[in-house]
C-alpha cells in the first residue's frame, strides 16, 4: 500500500512539474511573438513642430522612396529623414485634431516643410482644404519590418562598388528617388540601359573603390529601409 502511495506521489509531482514547464514555454512563447519593435532601432522618442502639407492622385500607384507603392487611401506620409517604418502622431495645431501614420516615403523637398501627409491622413486631421498647416509630430516607435537586409552580387574585393537601390521602367520615378537619396548621400546618379527592348533607369549610388566602405553605406540604406543592392559598379542587371 505504501509503494503505491509513493508510485502516485511522484506520478503526480512529475504531472505538475510538466504542466509547469509548459506554462512557461507558452508565456514565453507569447512574449517573443507580441515583440515586434527592435528598441535599438528606434528613432529618438521626440516631438517636432513644422508644416505639413499633402500628396494625392498625382502619386497613387506609384513607387514610393521604400519601394512600396504609393496608396493615397493608407495612413501613410513621406519625411525627410525618419528612417522607413517610423510611426508618427501628427496633430494639426489649427484644430487639434490628430492621426497616426507610417513613413514610407521621402518629401517633401520645399524649404519649411519637413512631412507630406497622404490623402487619408490629411482628410482624418483636416489638411486638404487649406493645404499645409502647422503641425506637432511625435515618434511613437518604428516597425523593423522595413528594415531591408544588404544584397551582395560580386565576390571581388576591388572596386569601383556601386550601391543599386531600385531599377525602373519610368524615368521620372527614378528621378524622384535620386533626389530623395541626395538629401543625404553623395554621388547619386541614373544609370540609363536596354534590356530585351525596354529602357530601364537604375539609381545607383556610389562609386566607392574600397569594398569596405561600400559595405557599410550599403548597411546604412539598408537600416533606413532601402532596398541595397552591392555589386560592381561597371555590372549592368
């Protein structure tokens, strides 16, 4: 009777300790999967008075500077510098009125203003009819989502190195995109080719003789959300 009593004794302890261990995987589980900001990554917590103005039709159904196309119905905007995925609270100080939205893009490039809204995040805070009007931005985070890793394609270690960050069939949305990597890179340029007939217009920024160095502005793009591309400068894809 006693060996029985201590069969069900440490049957019953070795249930509980499993039971345990499993409360824990899951709430651990739980945890990891609800984390989806690296605070690393994030821009400084700040708040920032400008002017915002908007963009819409013009625009829709085009590229944006992340790569992604521009829906003028998305609660999203273009900055000048806030990297990719940046989350911001923007209150329209006229009337007090305030919305959430995601960069994805660059812009705008007017002296004065620091953020285009788009049509949906205008209309919600009362942006269309004036145009522009003052307005308070505060960082609420950033999705790493957009953080795009470095593509290598060249297995030399002697330049010259060009970073490619996007390749278009349109001339004017590789213009946009050099002018928006300009405002904080140097040597941005269009590389203008012919495949199978068609012309594409390939932005490029570079060139860097030492591959180190090209490695690292890669990096750089590629932590701000664009979408880099390493290889040699004289290579035509």
């Amino acid at each position: 009777m006693r060996k029985n009593k201590d069969i069900s004794f440490f049957y019953s302890l070795r249930v509980f300790l499993l039971v345990a261990q499993y409360s824990l995987l899951i709430t651990f589980l739980a945890s990891c999967s609800s984390v989806r900001i690296k605070t690393s990554d994030l821009p400084v917590s700040e708040k920032t008075n400008t002017v915002a103005s908007w963009y819409g039709p013009k625009f829709h159904g085009r590229p944006t500077a992340s790569g992604e196309i521009f829906d003028m119905y998305a609660m999203t905007c273009a900055h000048k510098e806030y990297p990719f995925g940046t989350r911001l609270k923007v209150t329209n100080m006229e009337n007090n009125r305030s919305a959430e939205c995601v960069v994805n893009d660059r812009g705008p490039f007017v002296k004065g203003r620091d953020i285009d809204l788009s049509y949906a995040v205008a209309n919600e805070i009362g942006v269309i009819g004036p145009g522009m009007t003052s307005v308070l931005l505060e960082t609420k985070g950033r999705d790493d989502s957009y953080i795009r890793p470095v593509k290598v394609q060249t297995s030399e270690m002697k330049g010259p190195f060009a970073i490619q960050v996007g390749a278009f069939t349109e001339s004017i949305n590789a213009i946009q995109l050099k002018v928006a990597l300009r405002q904080k890179y140097a040597n941005v340029y269009v590389q203008e080719t012919e495949v199978n007939g068609e012309n594409y217009y390939r932005v490029r920024v570079g060139n860097y003789q030492d591959y180190n160095t090209a490695l690292s502005v890669a990096e750089k793009l590629g932590q701000e959300g664009y979408q880099a591309l390493l290889l040699r400068a004289d290579v035509e894809i």
